[in-house]
C-alpha cells in the first residue's frame, strides 16, 4: 500500500501526519519548531522525525508517494520562501532541501492556503471544488481553491483575504503596515478593538466590560440578546461580509468555510456574515453556502498530504 505524509511548519510546533492513499489518516503527531539560528535545524528536525515514522510502521522510500509541507508564508510554484515572519527563514528552498534530506518528493505550499485545500477535502467545503476560506484567530487568513487547486498566485501570496483595504479612512496601522484592512475589523484582536471604539461613548446598560473584552464574550453576549454587542457584531459583519462578497465575484465559490478561534462562536456569527454578504453579493454568487470549518488543527496536515495525492 501507498502512504503519503503532511506536514503543518507552525512557529510553535510542527504538526505531521501519516495518510494512506485513499486519504485516511493513519497517525499524526507533532514535535517542536526550532527556531534557534535562522530555524536551521527545522527541516532536518522533519526528516529525522518522517524517518523514525517510516521504520516505525515498517515503510521504504517505495511505499511514499510524497511530502506536503504547508508553511506560514508565501511559497513560489517551485517551492521556494523569500522570507517567514516566525520561523527565522530567509530564503529557503523547502521543496530541493527536504528532498534532499528524505529522498522522497515534496509540494510545498501557504499554511493558510494549505488549509483551505484540506478543508475541501474533508472538512467544511467536502464536495465543493470552489471555495473560499478565511481563517479568523489574532489575524485574518485565508485561502481560494477554484477547481480543486489552490490560487497562489505569482509570488504564492495569493488568498491574503486579512490585508483587503475595507476602510479607506482608517488611520490606525495593521500589522502589514497598511491601513483599513480586514484583518483590523474582523480578527479576534479587530473584533475587541471595535467594542472598545464604541464603548468608549456608551452609555446604555451592556454585559460588555471594557476590561475584559475578548471575541468569546462579545458574541457571548451577542447570544444574550445585548444590543452593544450585536451592534458590533453588525459592524463585524458588515465589514466581512462585504468583503467575502467583493472576493466571491472573482472566484466564484460554491462555499464559503469560516474557520478560526472566532469561528467557535458558531452560527451566529455566520448568520451576520451572510446578511451583509448577500446585502452586496453579485446575482451569480447569492447561491453560495456558509460554512464553519470542520477540522480544526488537522486542516493543515490534511491540506499538505492533499498537495501530494492531487
């Protein structure tokens, strides 16, 4: 039988699973990112650990159809990084130096893209070949699957959904040096940061305290029927929703999956994303289905070993 590995490279760990061809996980695991000295030591840390769970399971280099590697960064076609934010790299080739350290094949890809990929697979958009997926934790990422492949782009930046421009007048910096952009608005730390903006003029009654503000308690309160709070969720959803309608004109989902800490809110913060998106979505693309994510941590291991059995 054929198996193939994923592996999801995170700054904190490294999470890896051993697939079967048919697409069933078999084992997943995970061990530390070693972030020490330029992350040097991370892909062969990869290699010794894919190694010891080739002989563990009795396995040769014949019985692996490949590696898929998702990173936290833009990656070129040919498996090259100019640069990651958290692992320390500079230039990488991924794709040549793993290769090199296993002797088997390797497809490397965006982490968030990656994800995207796993969860038309297997999770939130299973059966669908079109997708959109935006992730919603500290930041906001995401990943566009048209026909069943990944859309990276020319510099494998493709699906950067958090750094659309939303609000042309804001004068608050992102995190990418930009101004307006979605990831200000609608990430968890964007979210707080719009209950702070308008409980800074509140006077009605709300469960909201200043103090102590976080996504969980603002949709928490969303679901106790606080209108300070689903006046935020509004804006939230106004300013998401608008943009997944702007993206859906240009690659024309059949679904769209939320995923992310944020997306534990369920579904009610997917009902305020599909009001405005459906306010603002192009007659061809009103058809489409809000999802929630379903994999969780495994949408990236799931997502790499799909890079390979595509």
């Amino acid at each position: 039988m054929n198996y193939c590995f994923g592996v999801d490279i995170g700054g904190t760990t490294v999470k890896m699973g051993l697939f079967q061809f048919d697409g069933e996980l078999v084992e997943k695991w995970e061990i530390k990112t070693n972030t020490a000295n330029g992350g040097h030591a991370i892909l062969p840390d990869i290699a010794e650990s894919l190694n010891l769970k080739m002989e563990h399971h009795h396995l040769t280099q014949e019985n692996i159809l490949g590696i898929g590697v998702g990173v936290p960064a833009p990656v070129s076609e040919n498996g090259i990084v100019q640069k990651t934010a958290n692992l320390g790299w500079g230039y990488k080739d991924v794709k040549h130096e793993l290769e090199e350290l296993t002797g088997i094949t390797v497809a490397v890809g965006n982490d968030a893209n990656v994800a995207a990929l796993g969860e038309m697979w297997k999770g939130g958009g299973l059966g669908h070949k079109n997708l959109i997926m935006v992730t919603l934790g500290t930041g906001v990422g995401g990943g566009v699957i048209v026909n069943g492949k990944i859309l990276s782009g020319s510099t494998g930046a493709g699906g950067e959904i958090g750094h659309i421009c939303v609000n042309y007048e804001e004068t608050e910096v992102c995190g990418c040096g930009g101004r307006g952009c979605l990831e200000q608005y609608a990430s968890a730390t964007g979210i707080v940061r719009l209950a702070k903006r308008k409980l800074a003029n509140e006077t009605r009654k709300t469960l909201l305290e200043k103090d102590m503000l976080s996504a969980k308690s603002i949709f928490d309160a969303v679901k106790e029927g606080d209108a300070v709070a689903m006046e935020v969720a509004e804006e939230f959803g106004r300013y998401l929703g608008y943009a997944l309608a702007n993206l859906a004109v240009i690659s024309d989902p059949a679904v769209i999956v939320i995923g992310g800490g944020v997306s534990k809110a369920g579904e009610i913060l997917i009902s305020y994303v599909e009001k405005y998106f459906k306010e603002r979505a192009f007659f061809a693309n009103t058809h489409v289905i809000f999802s929630l994510a379903k994999l969780g941590n495994d949408a990236g291991i799931c997502g790499a070993a799909k890079l390979v059995l595509n």
